[in-house]
C-alpha cells in the first residue's frame, strides 16, 4: 500500500534586521563621498607623483611669472633709459658747434694762464668770458630740455677738475672718479656709468662720456661730460608699479657682490633681505648672470619672494635688478583661497552622495522586496499572484518575468492535468460500447471487398487506354525522354530520344546509359545516384553532349520514378534542346554586357523614367550622384530628387505631354538643381531624349553634376574679385603709375629688374626737429602724429599730379613725371595745408611743427631690385641724391622750399612765383656746383612778406658776394638783416663775408660752397654760422 507524503510544516520568514536598502546607501554614500572630495583634492592642490597641477600650484606659478615679469619689466625699462642717456651725452660730445666752443675754450683758459692767472682768478676769468658763457647755456639749454639731469660737467681728464657747468659753484672742483675708474694710462673713449654715495649718504648716479679734442700740433687732448642724473628721475625708473602684482613691491639696484646702489623706497624690513639666507642664493645667480626667482627669509625671519635680473655688463661690474615681495602676503590669501573651496565642495560632495545613494539603494533593492512578497502570496495558496510592478528594463525586470512565466506555466500545467484524468474517465466508459460493434462491421467489410475486385478489373482497363494515348503524346513532344532503371539502364524512351540516340525504340530496353552518353558517365551516375538517395528531383541541368557525330546544348530534369507501392525504382529523365536558344541568348548577354558596361562605367548619369516619372533603369553614376543605394532608388518618382521648384514644374511637363503629346520638354542644355538623399541641393546639367519600348513611351536622360563647374565659376569669379582687391592693396604700398612706367598693368607682372629712365622732378620732405618731438610722445601717439600728417600731404601731392614713392620715417619722397612746374606748385601746397595742420594743433594743444622741402629735376632710373623672395620698387639716380641733399640745406638757409637750377629752369611760368637764389653749393658726392633757389610763396605770411621786402636788396648782396666784394655785400646783407632781422640765409652770409674780409680773400674761390656732410655743414675753413650771429 502507498503511503501518502504528508505536506511539511512551512517555515517563517527570518527577520531583516539591516536592509538592502539600508546597506546599499551606505557603502554608496561612503564611496561617492571619498571619489569627490578626492577629485576635488586633486583638483586644487594636483597630484604629488604626476605632473599634474592643481588650482593652488598654478596660482603660486602665476604669482612668480608675474613677479619675474615685473623684474625684467625694471631692467629692460633701466637698460633703455641708460641707453638713451648715453645717447644724450653722445649728442652733445658729437656736435661740431660744442667741440668748436670747447676748443675755443681751451684756448681762452691758455691765454688766460699765460698772462699769469691761476686758481680762483683764472676760473673767475673764465667765468667772465662769451664763449664760456655760450657754452654753458647751451649745456643750460640741454639740461632744461631733458629734465632728467641734476647738473651736467665738462672735466678736463688731465687735471680731474671741472672746466664747466650748469651749477657755478661746480666750477674749478675735483671729480674723484677719474681717478678710481680710469687712470691717465686709459685711453678708449667708451662712456660708462658711476654710482656713488654723496656726503649726505644718498646715492648718485653719472653718466660719463669721454671725448677727444686735438690741440697744437698733433697731439689730442681728453675730456668728459660727466650727466649727474636727478634721483627723482632715476625713482621715476625704478619705482614701484603693482600693475602686475597687487602687493607692496620694493625695488633694489644691487651690484653683483649684493652691494645695495640704489633702491626707490623701501622699509627697514626690506632693506635686510640681503642680511638674511636669502644672499647666498642671490650671489650664486649674480656670478653666473643668470635671472631666477627665490624665496627665503630675511634677517628678522620673515619670508620674502625676490626676484633677481642681471643688467648688460657696464664699464665699472655687472649689475642687477631685486623686486622684493612679502610672501605671506602672498601666498597667505592664495592657501585660503584653497581650503574655502575644499571645504564647500566637500559639502556638496556629501549632500549629492547621501542624495544619489538613496535613490540608487531604492533602485536596486525594491524589486527584490516585492518577489519576496509575491512568494510568499503563492504559499498562501494565491497561484494567481504575480509581480506586475517591477517593469524594469534590466536583470531584475527579466528576473521578474522569468518568475511571471514560470508561474503561468505551473497554473496551466496544472489545468492540464486536471482535463487528462477527466478525459481517461471517459474513455473507459465508451470501449465497452466499441467491442460489441466490432462483429458487425468484420461482415460489411467483406461485401466491401468483392465489389473493390470488380471496380478495379475496370481501372486497369482504363489504365491501359490512358497509357496507350500517354505513349502518342510522349511521342509528339519536341523532347527527349528517357525512363532509366536504378541499375543505370534504359528502361523506355520517346521517339525523338531514339533518333537522337539512333537506337530502336523497342530494342532499347536494358540499353547501358554510360554507352550512350559516356562522356556524361560519371557525372550523370552521381546526379543518380543523389536522386536515389534523397528522393528528390534534380531540376533545370544544362549540358553540353555529342552524341551521333552531333553537339547539342540540353536542358534536362531528372526526377526519381515511384511505382505503386512507393518504391523508388528508376528515373525519368527529360531534355529539351536549347542550342539555338542559348547561342540567341549568348550573342544578347554579349550586347547588352557591351552596353551595360558602357552605361555603368559612365561618369554622368543615365536613368530612364516612364510617362508619370517612376525610375525603370539608372546607372551607377546616377545613384552615386543622388547619394542613394541601387536598392532605394528602383521604383522612386524623378520628382522625389528634384528641388521642389522643379519638381512641380517638370510635373507640369510630364502632364501636358501625357494630355497634349507635347514634347517641349525633349532637348539638351537644361540646368536645374538636384536634390540628394540629406535634402542637400546641387545643380545639375539635364540633356533628355524620347523612346519606346513595349510600346510604353520612355524618356532616357543623361544627368551632369555641375556642381564643380558652377564652383570653378565662382572661384573664378571670387578670384577676379580678389585680384582686384589685391592690386588695389598693392597700390598702397606700389603707386599704380610706378607700374605704369614699367609698363605693367599690375603688380603680379613685375619681374625682378624691369627697369625704366626718364626725366622727372624728385620732391624731399622733411620734419624738423622730429626726434626732439617723437621723445616727448608715446610709440602710439608717434604713429597717429605721423599718419595724421602724411594724410594731410598725400592728397595734395596726388592733386598736382604726383604720386609718393615712399615714406622714410618722417619723410616723404614724391615724383612729377610731367612737368617742374607740378613739383613747385605742389610743394607750395603742401606748405599751406601745413599752416592749416597746424592751427589744428594748436587747436587741440599741441606744438606747430615745420616742414622743408627740397626739389630737384633730372634724368630718374625707376626699376625693381631686390632678390628671389624680396623685391621692392626704387628709384636709382644722381637726381634722388641731390634733391635729398637739396633738402637738408633748408634747416640750414631756414627756408621751407628750396629748388635747384634744373628745377628752376624748366619752369615755365617763373613769373607766376616769388623766387631769389639762394647760394652755389657743392653738395658731399658731388663734383659739380649746383645753384640753389628758395621759393618763397609757399612761407608764412609774414615771414614772405618780409623775404619780398628784402627780394632785390638780397639779389644785389648776392652778386657782390659772388663778385668778391665783401665789404659791399656785407653792407647790403645787414641792410636786409634791419628789415628782416629773422632772415637766417642773411646771417650765414654776414658771417661768411667777415671770415673772407678777417682771412683774406681767396682768388682761387670760384663762388661755390663746399659741404662736407649730408646734413649740410659747411667747409671747416669758414665759421659755422649755426649757432650765433
């Protein structure tokens, strides 16, 4: 007897004391927490072992760049400004007039000492005399100008005493640095630089120049110009400037054993950096002239950043620049800056991970608590519970579905088995019933035989009938047909198989296969013996035969014979002869594989579309150029690649030709835009043609992507523009008629050495006195004043029928290829917008300024010159040197406009100007005399109503200077000087007729004025009439 298992007792489930949930956010929270406030670590402060660095250390690398910046900003500020000094002093040392005074000096001290004045009496003596005087209000003068002196000395070198000096009481005084830095046996002439502590214990900083002067006979003489430079200036060079740092920086001049020359302003904290640990660092850089930043703690202990450059080396050791900061005041705020953020972002970091946990623990832990729940719903004896809230996409979701599935899968496997028990029931109590019907129906079976015998005597009789017409039909068929054993023999065939095979139909009976079609043996066993095997027929074979002397190309199916009890006994094999049709349809693969070529190597595209623009057949090139695939675009409408400009349009056509037969629309050299699979537009070029075929009306059209053409249009067209700009840009810096000389149309046709001559008129124009007011102006303001003048004066030119060559600087060089007459009249011009530039100046504050312009004509070489990457356009002649020289003697005559005889002689309307020579000069590099006129029209008002009041009084002065008669000339000169007392040319001709009447008169002189520099300094036999009258 089976024993029943009884159901066990169900156990509770254990209690939870930590949740999922509860676990989860905690090791969430701790673990995100830890990966912010590290990356928030990293970030500030950067990575110890890596070079990767934080916020904090790229502030303190800020900090020290800008504090190196500003020591270099020092130096290179001191470096130029002891430059320009030096420039200063070199200046006065070079100026003829000042050798000249200090000669003459000289010779007034000797006069003075031989007549038995020594000491005090010989400097009060000194004191007293002109040229002393002269020369110490120049030095005056110099000094007042640069404001950048405390008082400038002229020392004799010999002696170490002072000869001259804008402070009296200077006067007669030893400067004890001759004797330190250059002893008598030195005998260079390089300046240098002197810092010395005064006897009220501040420094002083020199600049001293050395120069030559020669005395009697051979030998030379030493001087200096010793520039002591006022300390406000020097603090103004070395003074604070926190533009680059907003702390307190003190700023040192220190030689290189870290001797302190000069500091600006600094505390007494300051001041003992160098007392500290800090100098021995200084003094390693200081040796090896290198530059570097430190940082270290000063005498008292506090810790200081410095900063430390080297200076060019000087005559007297190498020195150096010291930007001195505090650090703490550094690097204090910078630390603070570091934690505040630290701290935030740790705060953030732990609201956003508790936050983030959470969520991410009742993500992860809620569907499981809900299985739960829904097991134990089950073993209540719910089958119908199932988990429909967990919906997630993820392996909990899919856990949930598999618990779903199973469930239903136990629920209907459960129904199922409840309806076999109900179904086995009742098929017990139906066999009875069926036993006892068996017996009745064994005695109809019976009756049911005898008449199946009978009904079948008559199906095989209609068998044979059937077979019989079978046998006529097989005949008549155009095939071969052949019926073969499974031992590979022929069973039966048709007539037409016994003509091909040339056998007798009834003698075919057991005829070997391999005999009649031996070279198919093989082949033809295992297509067979495949067919046996599978049962299955082997269709559509086509192969190649000879057989009776003839070839023949078949098509032949194969399909395996089944008798009636299912027994697979032969094979039916049916050929049908498809020679002609296979050569027919060789020789059209072959055409159409000739065009198929064609079409599918064609770079353009080829489509053809029905009557209502459905896509029948397209090329390659067609679906390439409209970025579909072969696949997309069989069957699509035309329209649909078409903008829908055209789209609509080419509709229109389809439909007029459809309604009207009209075919306007067949032709070539249509341009329409295209559209491609991303809705990008192109053009494109649309030849169409007309067909028919299968008595449908087709339209072929070959399709061109123009797109490079239109491109290549617009290039061309963008090209064209851009040429135009670009020589229109040349033109700015290569004048239009300058090409036009060359014969050039435009700049690109210039070749290195093209060259032309002819006859022009050069015109120079000058600033005077441009370097004094370039020093008073900012490089930016310096351009503006330029530009803004040269503005003024372009047009003009170009007005009177000039163009500028080039600008020099200041400087402008202009030519007049047409007439000297043009050059004139436009220099004159050029003089009365300058008087209109200048009340504009003074309108906004500033100085006037004045212009002298030199003009000479004569035969001009324009050409190119230059080399394979750079050439530039010049103009080479004799004529360009002279008017450049021209114009450098106007400063010298104080005239404005000076043109030379050429200039004056090709003028054809002189009447038409106010006009007096103005001297005969032998220019330096010139050989020949050249006469020199001023063109007075183009003065002030006052200054040419002057100059026409003195015109014939001057002509006359002119004549008798050139005839020798000085003492008449001289007469009539300072006639002109009482009318005229500001006419500089006369002054120079009152001083040149008092050294020929003082020196005697030279027979051989010809008249002519020889000059000896490009500025136009006279010949060193005649008194300089530059500086006094």
């Amino acid at each position: 007897m089976t024993t029943i298992p009884t159901t066990p007792e169900r156990k509770p489930f254990p209690t939870i004391v930590y949740s999922l949930q509860t676990k989860i956010t905690v090791y969430f929270v701790i673990l995100l927490t830890v990966v912010l406030v590290t990356a928030t670590v990293v970030r500030i402060f950067g990575l110890p072992f890596i070079p990767f660095e934080g916020e904090y250390t790229q502030r303190q690398k800020e900090i020290l760049d800008r504090l190196s910046l500003v020591v270099d900003l020092k130096r290179i500020r001191f470096s130029n400004w002891l430059e320009e000094r030096d420039h200063d002093t070199r200046v006065i040392v070079e100026s003829e007039w000042f050798r000249n005074a200090v000669s003459t000096l000289c010779l007034t001290s000797a006069e003075f000492q031989a007549q038995g004045l020594s000491g005090q009496a010989l400097w009060s003596s000194l004191v007293q005399d002109e040229n002393y005087q002269i020369l110490t209000q120049h030095l005056v003068s110099f000094k007042e100008a640069m404001a950048t002196y405390e008082s400038i000395q002229l020392v004799d070198f010999s002696t170490g005493k002072v000869i001259a000096s804008t402070v009296s009481n200077e006067l007669g005084s030893y400067l004890s640095l001759v004797d330190v830095f250059f002893p008598e046996s030195t005998s260079h002439q390089k300046s240098w630089v002197d810092f010395q502590k005064s006897a009220t214990n501040q420094f002083k900083l020199s600049i001293v120049q050395p120069f030559l002067l020669p005395v009697k006979g051979n030998s030379e003489k030493r001087f200096l110009i010793v520039a002591n430079i006022d300390n406000d200036e020097l603090a103004k060079v070395l003074g604070n400037s926190n533009q680059y740092l907003d702390e307190v920086t003190h700023v040192f001049l220190v030689s290189q054993d870290m001797q302190i020359l000069y500091y600006a302003s600094a505390s007494d904290v300051a001041l003992g950096f160098l007392n500290g640990s800090l100098k021995t660092q200084l003094l390693e850089l200081a040796q090896q002239e290198q530059e570097g930043v430190l940082t270290g703690k000063d005498d008292n202990g506090r810790g200081v950043l410095a900063a430390y450059h080297p200076l060019p080396a000087t005559a007297i050791g190498n020195w150096g620049v010291i930007v001195l900061v505090n650090r703490d005041e550094v690097f204090i705020p910078l630390y603070k800056e570091g934690i505040y953020p630290f701290l935030i972002s740790g705060l953030i970091s732990l609201f956003f991970g508790v936050l983030l946990s959470f969520f991410l623990a009742r993500t992860l832990s809620r569907p499981i608590l809900v299985l739960c729940r829904t097991i134990r719903e089950i073993e209540d004896g719910h089958m119908d519970a199932r988990t429909t809230t967990v919906t997630t996409q993820d392996e909990v979701g899919l856990l949930a579905f598999l618990f779903n599935e199973m469930l239903d899968q136990l629920q209907n496997t459960q129904q199922k088995m409840e309806w076999l028990i109900e179904e086995n029931a009742a098929e017990l109590r139906t066999s009875n019933f069926s036993l006892l019907m068996t017996v009745d129906e064994m005695q109809d079976l019976n009756d049911d035989l005898a008449q199946e015998i009978a009904v079948r005597k008559q199906v095989e009789a209609q068998l044979r009938k059937e077979r019989l017409q079978q046998q006529i039909i097989f005949d008549s068929v155009p095939a071969f047909i052949w019926q073969k054993d499974i031992e590979n023999n022929i069973v039966w065939m048709n007539k037409p198989a016994a003509e091909l095979s040339d056998i007798e139909k009834d003698s075919a009976e057991h005829y070997p296969w391999a005999l009649l079609f031996p070279e198919r043996a093989e082949v033809s066993f295992h297509e067979d013996l495949n067919i046996v095997q599978s049962g299955l027929s082997l269709l559509g074979i086509v192969e190649k035969i000879s057989v009776t002397g003839k070839t023949l190309w078949l098509k032949t199916d194969k399909v395996p014979y089944i008798d009636e009890e299912g027994d697979l006994v032969g094979i039916i094999v049916l050929s049908i002869d498809i020679t002609e049709k296979l050569q027919a349809e060789q020789a059209l693969q072959e055409s159409e594989q000739r065009f198929r070529t064609i079409v599918d190597t064609a770079i353009d595209g080829i489509v053809m579309i029905d009557a209502y623009g459905v896509i029948q057949l397209f090329n390659p090139s067609f679906a390439n150029m409209f970025d579909y695939s072969l696949m997309e675009l069989q069957g699509k409408n035309i329209w649909q690649l078409m903008s829908s400009e055209y789209a609509e349009k080419y509709q229109g056509y389809l439909k007029i030709y459809r309604e009207a037969n009209d075919n306007s629309i067949i032709g070539v050299g249509r341009e329409i835009v295209g559209q491609r699979r991303d809705g990008n537009t192109f053009p494109i070029h649309l030849a169409i043609g007309e067909l028919v075929l299968k008595n449908q009306r087709m339209f072929t059209a070959i399709v061109s992507d123009i797109t490079e053409l239109k491109q290549a249009q617009e290039a061309l067209q963008c090209s064209k523009q851009a040429l135009e700009i670009q020589n229109k840009a040349y033109s700015r810096f290569v004048p239009r008629e300058f090409l036009s000389f060359l014969g050039k149309d435009n700049i690109a046709e210039v070749e290195l050495g093209d060259q032309v001559q002819r006859e022009m008129s050069v015109m120079f124009a000058d600033i005077r006195s441009f370097t004094s007011l370039s020093e008073r102006l900012s490089p930016a303001e310096n351009f503006r004043f330029i530009n803004s003048y040269l503005s003024q004066m372009e047009p003009v030119v170009q007005a009177n029928h000039g163009f500028i060559d080039k600008y020099i600087g200041d400087s402008i060089m202009a030519l007049f290829p047409d007439s000297a007459n043009d050059a004139v009249c436009g220099a004159v011009a050029m003089l009365h917008t300058l008087d209109e530039f200048n009340r504009m100046r003074r309108r906004g504050g500033c100085l006037p300024i004045d212009i002298g312009i030199g003009i000479h004509t004569g035969l001009l070489m324009l050409g190119t010159i230059g080399g394979k990457n750079r050439m530039d356009g010049t103009v080479i002649s004799d004529a360009v040197n002279l008017a450049a020289r021209v114009e450098s003697l106007t400063k010298m005559y104080g005239a404005s406009l000076l043109i030379t005889e050429s200039t004056y002689n090709q003028l054809s309307h002189v009447d038409n100007y106010v006009i007096r020579i103005i001297d005969k000069v032998k220019v330096k590099g010139k050989s020949q005399p050249v006469i020199v006129f001023e063109v007075i029209d183009g003065s002030l008002p006052h200054i040419r109503n002057a100059k026409l009041a003195t015109l014939e009084l001057f002509t006359d002065a002119f004549i008798a200077y050139q005839a020798h008669h000085f003492e008449l000339a001289e007469h009539y000169f300072r006639a002109c000087l009482e009318k005229n007392p500001y006419d500089k040319a006369v002054h120079i001709y009152i001083k040149r007729c008092q050294h020929w009447r003082k020196y005697g008169d030279d027979q051989g002189w010809d008249g002519v004025m020889e000059l000896e520099s490009k500025d136009g300094l006279s010949h060193p036999d005649i008194v300089s009439p530059y500086f006094e009258v």
